[in-house]
C-alpha cells in the first residue's frame, strides 16, 4: 500500500500530463483565474517622472526662498520654464516640470503670497520625492508571469499595461457522482435507513472553491449496470475529472474499483496507508490522446472531503503552479491519540493567540460526522512513525 507522499507523487505525475487549454475573458472576468502567457509591458511604469508627494518643484540649489510661477496637477501638465529662482505648484503623481529635478513637500514650506520659503531646520536633498519614469518596470519587461493567478494585486499591473482580455487556462471540467443504494435526494425526508445525499454538496463547493468547473451528476444505486454505463457515460464526454463518492471500499456492494476496471480506467493506486480516507482510488482514462483522471474517493462525508483537500487540491495547485499558502504551523492544545502507523489527517480548529497560532482537536474524529467538519478549519497532519502527541506539541494544520 502507498503512503501519502508515494500516492500524491502519483497523482501529480498525472496531473503533469494534462494539457490545459486557454481561453479569452475581459478583465473583470479573468478574475481569479491563471494567467496563460507572459505579459510585459507596452509602457515604462510609471510613464512619466512624477511627484511622490504634493509639495513645490524646484531645480535643486542652496536657496531656502523661491518665487511660485505656476502650478501642476495630476492630469493636467503644463509646461514651463523655471529659472532657478522659480518653484511650480506640483501634486502627488503629478508629472514634473522640465528643468526642475527636486519636490519639497508641502509640510516643509511656508507659503506668502507668491513666496515659497523653506521652514527652518528643513534640509533638502537633490532628487527627492521624484518617481522616475520606468522606475517600477520597464517598456519590454516582464509585468506578469505566465501561470500568475489574476487578484486584486496583479489585475492593477494587468490594467497598467493595457490588458483588456486576458488569457487564461481554461478550468478543469470535474464531474462529480455519488453512489450507494441508501441516498436520497435533500428534498426528501429520510425514511428507514436512506440519508440525504451530502457528498456531492461539499464536493461541488471544493471543486468551485479551487475555481473550477464542478459538474453535478446527482446519485446512483449500487447495481453495477447503472453503475458501469453511467461511468462509460461520463468518461465519453469532455471531462477532465470524475470524482465518485462511496462503493470504493471492501464492502459487498462496493462495484466502483472492478467497474473502472472494465470500463478501461487504468487503476494507478487503490488504498493508502491514511486515516480518514484508506480506500481511495486513482486512475487514468485515456481515449483520443486525451486523458481523464478518475478518483474514487470514500463514502464518508468527512473521509470524502478530507481527501479531497489531501490529494485533489494539491494536485490542481500543483497544475496551475500557484502558490498557495496552504499549511502552517500551531501549537497543539490538547493530548492526541495516535496508534498506527498511518498517517492521520486530524480536524482541528486553529485560533490566533497572541503572535501564536493554537490548534484545538476535540473532535470526535468519526468519519461520519459532518457537523463537526464543518467546524473544522484545519486537518492536523500527523506523519506515520509518530504516535500520541502532547498539548504543547508543535503541529502542521493543513487549512481547510
Ligand atoms: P461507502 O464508502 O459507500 O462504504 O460509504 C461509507 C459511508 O458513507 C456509509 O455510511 C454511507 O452511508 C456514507 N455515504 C456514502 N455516500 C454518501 C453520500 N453521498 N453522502 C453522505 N453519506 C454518504
Ligand atoms: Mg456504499
């Protein structure tokens, strides 16, 4: 049986192998998406020579008085001719005059009527409070790498150097489809032993939550007929991903791993050596020089999602190359039981005490507990040769 770090290492080499396609959006519309090609910069950035500050623009000499001849605003250039007694008016961003080459702020001035006269105490250098033209990049430069993900910080470079559509990767296309003879939709009320269909809720919103294409196929029975045409089906569309939940087991009933099988899913690992989420199942679908990748992940509300975020997430990341802030460290808050050799995905609930990051995990750890995942913030990650931890304990939280 694979450990984690084999089974993920797996599934990345798959990943690898996906060609993502491009696609064109406004730029309003890119937002959040991966930028699919270097963009540089039709422009120097800033354009112009311009004031850090609003003060007065001087050409730099020992005087401490000048004569105020005018004024620039942002947007509104004019030219002059300053002699080296002269001082312009000159706002933040404002581009500066010919023949000056120094900003006084405006807090070190004294102002009457046109006379400009330097507060005292106040030493001024050359050069100061000017923005040189290109000074943030230049015509030609590099402005965003490819593979950037467009936010609220890069979209301003995007507009900057005239960006008006973007090219982006395309998302991947993630069919999502439950399986097991006692769901019922969420529109009815369970009777006997039937339970709402939960999965495919908290897979859709992972799926979206990476920016994603999730595709909901909705649930079907454990009879390996439906079963094996719904996937034959699923896998002759253009998905990227199928993600299943439940049937991947040991159980009498659980088809899914022989139906990949016969529907020609090359199966790369069944089972690793985790807690919550033992069963899981990867494989790949190829036709047409294309290749589909197939997870079979647990029934398990919790084990499903947990693997999701464990194995699918790292993987997309790893596909778009970003840069995720996705773990840190925290200071464990209670005991932990650890017995096996597994390696344990543990829900915690992280807090910020002080400059200190806790982590708390009074969770019951069932796998069938849905409420409390959904309290759960993080997964303490606890690696195979450990056993029980300690309060004070110093722990990786995977956020969630
Ligand atoms: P399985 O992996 O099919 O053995 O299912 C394991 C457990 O998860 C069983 O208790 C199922 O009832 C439950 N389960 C399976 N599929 C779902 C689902 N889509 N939503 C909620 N619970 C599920
Ligand atoms: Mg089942």
């Amino acid at each position: 049986m694979n450990n984690y770090d084999e089974a993920l290492e797996i599934i990345k080499r798959e990943f690898r192998e996906i060609k993502l396609l491009t696609e064109e959006h406004d730029l309003y519309d890119a937002i959040d998406r991966v930028i699919a090609e270097d963009i540089t910069a039709d422009i120097d950035l800033p354009p112009f020579d311009n004031s850090a500050v609003d003060g007065y623009a001087i050409s730099y000499s020992n005087k401490n008085e000048w004569k105020i001849i005018g004024e620039v605003s942002a947007g509104n250039y004019q030219t002059y001719q300053l002699k080296p007694e002269d001082a312009v008016l000159i706002t933040t961003g404002s581009k500066i005059p010919i023949t000056t080459d120094t900003v006084i702020p405006i807090e070190d001035v004294e102002v009457d009527g046109s006379i400009l006269r330097l507060k005292k105490n106040v030493i001024i250098e050359k050069g100061m409070n000017i923005r040189p033209k290109g000074n943030d990049l230049q015509k030609n430069q590099i402005a965003v790498q490819k593979f950037t993900k467009i936010d609220s910080k890069v979209i301003s470079v995007l507009a900057s150097c005239g960006i008006e559509k973007a090219k982006v990767f395309r998302k991947l296309q993630t069919a999502i489809l439950a399986t097991g003879d006692e769901l019922i939709p969420v529109n009815e009320k369970p009777t006997e032993d039937k339970i709402r269909v939960s999965n495919i809720y908290s897979l859709y919103a992972a799926v979206k939550e990476l920016n994603q294409s999730p595709i909901s196929l909705g649930f079907i029975k454990d009879s390996k007929e439906l079963l094996q045409q719904k996937i034959k089906e699923v896998l002759d569309t253009n998905v990227d991903l199928l993600i299943t939940t439940g049937g991947v087991s040991v159980g009498k009933y659980d088809y899914l791993k022989e139906i990949f099988n016969e529907v020609g899913v090359v199966e790369k690992f069944w089972k690793v050596n985790i807690k919550p989420g033992k069963p899981i199942y990867f494989g790949v679908y190829s036709k047409n020089n294309s290749k589909k990748l197939v997870f079979g992940l647990p029934g398990n509300p919790v084990s499903s999602l947990v693997t999701f975020n464990i194995f699918i997430k790292p993987a997309i990341e790893y596909l778009y190359k970003l840069k995720t802030i996705n773990s840190i460290n925290a200071i464990l808050n209670n005991d932990l039981k650890k017995k096996d050799g597994k390696r344990h995905f543990l829900r915690g609930i992280l807090e910020q005490e002080g400059s200190e990051w806790k982590v708390i995990s009074k969770f019951s750890q069932s796998s069938g507990n849905l409420v409390e995942m959904s309290k759960a913030n993080c997964l303490i990650e606890i690696v195979e040769e450990k056993r029980n931890l300690s309060k004070g304990d110093n722990v990786k939280c995977i956020l969630i």
